[in-house]
C-alpha cells in the first residue's frame, strides 16, 4: 500500500489544480472528500465537481450536514485545471466523465477495458471506494477529521447495505476504524432523512402498478424526472418477504432505465443486466446484488410497438428470463 500511496503523490505536484469528478452519492461523495484531503497542501486548489442532479433525500442530508464542498460541473471551467480525477466511477459511466483524460482513477466497480490513467486503482471485489481511500488515508498516516470520517463511515455503510452486499473484510475494517472517529447521531439522522412529498406519490404509484410474480416485483414508474427515484423504489420491494429480485424502470430523458436488485446466493445483478439488455444497445453492469442498464429508447420503441408498451416490452423480457 505504501507503494501506491507514493505512485498516489508523485501524480500531483505542488503547481497543479486537481478537479475531482463524481456521480454524487455516499460512497463517491465520501471518497472525493478524502481523495482532496490526500492532496491538502499538496496542489495549488482541489475542488470536487458532480455530474448529476442530488435530489435524494438522504444525500441533501448528508451535503447539509456534513458541509460538503462541491458544485455542479456546470460551474466547471476547464482551463483552471491540470490534473483531472474521477472516483467511485469510470470514464463509461457518464457521458460527462467520457470527454476527460484522467490523470487519476480509483473505483471498486467492474473494470472497464481500455480506461486509461497515469494512476488507476479498480478493486472489483471491494464494497466500497470509500473502504479504498481509508486505507489511502491510513497508509499516509492521513487521520480523518470528524467530519470526513463521518463521510467515509458512512459511505461504506451505504453502499454495502450494512454489509449485506459483497464486501471484504477490508470493508469491515476500514468501518471499525472510523467509528471512533465518527459522529453517530449525524449518520442517524441522515439515514433517517429518506421522505419527501414528492417521494410519498412515489411510492403511492409504485405500490398501485408493482407486479410480482414468483419472487420478482417490477414496477415501471412511466416518466420520471429523477432516476434516484427508480433506485429508492426497488430497493423499497426488496423489503417484501416473498421479493428476491426487484426491478424498478423508467423514462429518463431519452433512455429507458432500469434499476435491479438480487438478494440470492447465485444470481448475479450486474451480469443480469448485461445479458437481458445488453442486446438492446444498453450500458448495462453492476455488482452481484444491485444493478443499472441504461438504454436509448431509439433502440426499443419500434419493438416495443410504441413508447407506451414499454411496460409490457420490459416485462415480458423479465418473463422469460431465467
């Protein structure tokens, strides 16, 4: 880890201005704030840019409460920077990240081939990059603040579902870790801060169309003007006893998404994904228990014999699935 944590260093030197790229959430929240605390008084300026909207609930809480520095990349002027870096994310993963040149990678997704960097770190069969950047921190001898070990403590509870999810034993040790350095009562209240109006018609809508069958609910929610609210609706029928596997899609801009879950034991999520709308032109992938296909509604609607059969369409493909 050493070894890395100097590769780490040597990518940035004291004249340069880092621009940290995120797909907002938990974990790449988390891992941004680390990343910038890594490189304190080692740039000239690091600032975090996220590349989607932040309308989740929890996650306005968790900006809020733990004062989190970071704007939209619409505030991003390019020429202001030298060294680009992305976390919790690959340059496939939004078309945002895609027109960078990334000097720094470091994420526990599935590796794409061909992404490029002057230092990439991808660990697959991590729960969490926020379990990753902790061990940067800790190799460095880097002790988090309050504040950023909130942050990471939190990430990592988020995005293993309390260690539902795959994670390692690096997971369980970089949370034992931040607990002593943690503030408990601001993670409470911002797991509690999952309801708004807007989200309660969301479920009200969720709950009157959900299908199940066997051990699958679906439920397609027609528009919707955020995906965070597909992501909140099936991880909500993951709680049904009878539910294993939970699909929530939706029209979002010109795509077609659909979030997966999977709570069995061989089932995989992410290769799900792949195989039942790959076909389809998707971008499409994840982890073993939660996934994402994303795909052009220029791809489906002919087939699916009008933007208004998209619900039947994605369903008989689950159908018939295996």
């Amino acid at each position: 880890m050493a070894e890395k944590v100097k590769r780490l260093q040597e990518v940035v030197n004291p004249e340069d201005s880092l621009a940290i790229l995120i797909n907002a959430d938990p974990d790449a929240m988390s891992a941004a704030m680390a990343l910038k605390r890594f490189f304190w008084r080692k740039a000239r300026k690091v600032k975090v840019f996220h590349v989607n909207a932040i309308q989740r609930p929890d996650n306005l809480a968790m900006v809020k409460l733990l004062k989190i520095d970071q704007r939209h990349i619409r505030r991003l002027k390019v020429s202001e920077f030298t060294r680009w870096a992305i976390v919790d994310s690959q340059p496939h993963h939004h078309e945002s990240f895609g027109t960078r040149n990334f000097d720094i990678i470091i994420d526990h997704h599935p590796h794409c081939e061909g992404c490029r960097a002057q230092f990439m770190d991808i660990r697959e069969t991590y729960g969490a990059t926020a379990t990753m950047m902790t061990e940067y921190l800790r190799a460095a001898k880097i002790q988090p603040s309050p504040r950023l070990a909130t942050a990471l403590f939190f990430g990592i509870k988020n995005d293993t579902a309390n260690f539902i999810r795959d994670s390692l034993p690096n997971d369980l040790n970089a949370f034992r870790y931040l607990y002593s350095f943690a503030n408990l009562n601001i993670v409470k209240k911002i797991e509690s801060s999952e309801m708004t109006k807007k989200i309660l018609s969301s479920y009200k809508q969720a709950l009157d169309s959900v299908v199940i069958t066997k051990n699958r609910a679906y439920v397609h929610m027609g528009a919707v003007k955020n995906p965070d609210t597909l992501v909140i609706i099936a991880d909500f029928f993951m709680r049904l006893a009878e539910v294993t596997w939970s699909f929530a899609s939706g029209v979002y801009q010109d795509k077609l998404i659909v979030i997966l879950r999977n709570a069995g034991f061989r089932a995989n999520a992410g290769k799900t994904a792949q195989r039942l709308f790959g076909p389809l032109g998707a971008s499409a992938g994840g982890h073993r228990s939660a996934a994402r296909a994303e795909i052009p509604l220029e791809n489906i609607v002919k087939e699916a014999k009008g933007i208004t059969q998209i619900e039947r369409f994605i369903l008989k493909i689950l159908k018939d699935s295996k």
